[in-house]
C-alpha cells in the first residue's frame, strides 16, 4: 500500500516536475496517485496548490477576464505588468471573455486578484450609496 502524501507535497512534486519539463509524466502519476487513494475530490484543490508552488518558483499562471477580446499589444502589456509586478521570470495568462464585466478587465493570479471592471466599479458605486 502506498503511503499517503500531503497535498502540499503531491503539488511541490508535480511543481518540480513541470519545471523540469516532465508535465506528461508528472500529471499521469498524479492521477493515477489520486485514482488508487480515492482522492480526486481534492483535485481543484491540488490544481491550486501547484499554481501556488509554480508562482513561488517564479512561473505564474492566470487569467484574463474581458468583455471584449484584447489586441496583441494590450495582452503583452497586461504580461509585461504581471511580470514586473510579481518578479516572476515566466508568465501564462489565459483569456477569457465575459460580457457581463461591461468593460474594463480583471486578472487572476494565484493568490492575487485584480478587478478592474465597469462592473466592479458600478458595484462599488451601489453599494456606497445604500449606505449614504
């Protein structure tokens, strides 16, 4: 029988993996780890623990989320700010539209959110008035 890991060290080790470029090997004995100790349930969890792992290695992974698509040069400026802003030496945003943002953007960043919609902002507005 297989001894139980933590799921902090089952992310340092699929963490490790992927840097070195082993991302094949490393997810297929992950879920067959998680398929033999009935564990899959964690696998969100998990999923967030490597991104947090990766993101202390210096590779941070997101998302971008717009109501619109972004031009080539405004994707890069958002990765150049992320970059710059983290200290990280490797950055993979993915980009997601949602029209119900209005405008504006929102990036999720292990850890870290920044929300910079028309609907944050209208929200805010919202919720400053029913107090006043």
């Amino acid at each position: 029988m297989a001894r139980r890991l933590s799921r902090r060290q089952l992310a340092g080790y699929v963490a490790t993996q992927i840097v070195a470029d082993n991302k094949k090997e490393a997810i297929m004995q992950l879920a067959a780890y998680l398929v033999e100790q009935r564990r899959t349930k964690e696998l969100a969890l998990l999923l967030r623990d490597v991104a947090s792992q990766l993101a202390e290695q210096g590779q941070i992974t997101g998302t971008i989320t717009t109501a619109h698509d972004l031009t080539t040069e405004a994707k890069a400026a958002i990765d150049q700010f992320v970059k710059d802003s983290t200290g990280a030496s490797s950055v993979v945003l993915e980009l997601k539209q949602n029209p119900a943002v209005l405008g504006g953007v929102k990036i999720a960043l292990p850890g870290k959110e920044i929300d910079r919609t028309v609907a944050r902002q209208l929200t805010i507005l919202t919720t400053r008035f029913k107090k006043a």
